[in-house]
C-alpha cells in the first residue's frame, strides 16, 4: 500500500508539473521561458559607466580644416549629441569637458604645461571608474587631401578595447561610409589618453579635415548627428557582445 502511494505522488507531481510549464508556455512562449529562468538564474551584468572626450578645448584647436574650422568645435558637438541619447537610454555618462575650454589646473603657465595638466585631468576620469568604456573623439588630418574615412584606434594594454575599436569601425562601414576601407589600428604611448587607459578605450576619428569633400560634410549639424548615431551603434554593438 505505501509503496502504491508513492507512486500515486510521484505521477501527481509529475502532472502538476507539466500543467505548470504548459500553463508557462502558454503565457510566456519559448523565448520569454528562457528569458524567465536565466532572469531567476543568472546575476544581472553591470552596466559600465560610458566616459567621453572632446579632443582639445580652449587654447588648443586641433587639426584646422581647409575652411579654416578647428576639430575642438566638431569634437565637441558630436560629444553633446551622444551624451543626449546615452541618457536617453539611462547609461551613466561623465564627459571631460562640455564647453569650449581646457581642463588644465588653474594657474599653470604656458602651453605646454596647460597641455600636460589637461591630459592629465583626462585620463584621471578615465581611470576613475573600474567599470568603464571610453570614447574620445577626434577628426584627422593628412598633407594628401585624397584621403577620408574614419578610423579607430586603440591600444593592446586593456582587454576589450579592440573589440570596442572593430564594433565602432564596423559600424562606420556598414552604416555611414560604406567605401571606408580602413582598419583599426593599433596605437603608441604617443596617443596618451588611449595607451594609458586602464578601461576599455578607442580614439575615434570621424573623418579627415584635409579632405574638401568629407569636412563639408563634417562641418553640418546633419552629418554630426549622423556620427553621433554611427558610434552610438558600434557601442551598443560592443556592450551586447561583453
């Protein structure tokens, strides 16, 4: 007789627990099923703190394009739009700078050392978080007006930041220049916020100043927005895959 009973509970168990993942499916459907048990089984990842740069500011303009517009001014405008939609999207984000200014300490004479103290400052907020993806960006500059296209830059010192450069990079190409031929490239101690990093960083330079045709098109709001989308992109692309 117990042992009838026993059998009696396991099938009863066995039927309960199929109505239930029947009742489940039927609610949720497959995918929402696992979305269910891995929500139940899996720590939630944490979100990264998103760090951007403006190359340049206040008494140092960058690369001039061939109409006379310095990259701190086009650096900047892309920054603004993407720290917009990144909070549009409730990222965390710290910027460098959000006006047209130098972040050097107060009070340090000459270029060079205003220079040295705004890197400095830089790469402070860079490293201050130990959870962190960051982006500077930039625009290039060639004395051979031919050449155009974006491309990223990186260093081998941090794990990530190649995949960062590739997903950024990618997404210039198959988004916004789908004749960009360039590869992201690996950088020296001479970019120094992107070797000295300890977080994930890529350098990303929009464009090429030199060239008429691509700093007309980087000098308009439109195309900026455009950029601004194209990195937006290569980011989430690079936060889905890690």
């Amino acid at each position: 007789m117990e042992r009838t009973w026993k059998r009696i509970g396991t099938r009863l168990c066995a039927v309960l627990l199929a109505s239930g993942l029947c009742i489940a499916a039927v609610y949720f459907g497959g995918t929402r099923i696992q979305r269910a048990v891995s929500t139940m089984t899996a720590p939630e990842a944490e979100t990264p703190v998103i760090v951007l740069d403006a190359g340049h500011g206040g008494m140092d303009g960058g690369c001039t394009s061939v109409n006379g517009v310095p990259e701190k001014g086009i650096n900047l405008n892309i920054l603004l739009c993407l720290r917009d939609l990144l909070q549009m999207e409730d990222y965390t984000v710290e910027v460098t700078r959000d006006t047209d200014r130098s972040i050097h300490d107060e009070g340090i004479k000459g270029i060079a050392n205003q220079k040295s103290s705004d890197m400095n400052h830089r790469l402070a907020l860079f490293n201050q978080y130990d959870h962190a993806v960051c982006i500077s960006i930039h625009q290039n500059q060639f004395t051979d007006s031919a050449y155009s296209g974006a491309q990223m830059f990186y260093s081998d010192q941090v794990r990530g930041s190649s995949q960062l450069a590739q997903c950024i990079q990618t997404a210039f190409v198959t988004q916004l220049q789908p004749e960009n031929t360039r590869e992201i490239k690996l950088c020296g101690k001479e970019l120094y916020l992107c070797y000295f990093s300890e977080n994930p960083t890529v350098m990303v330079e929009c464009g090429f100043l030199s060239n008429p045709e691509e700093v007309a098109l980087l000098e308009t709001e439109t195309y900026q927005r455009k950029v601004t989308f194209t990195i937006l992109s290569g980011l989430q692309l690079y936060l889905s895959e890690t």
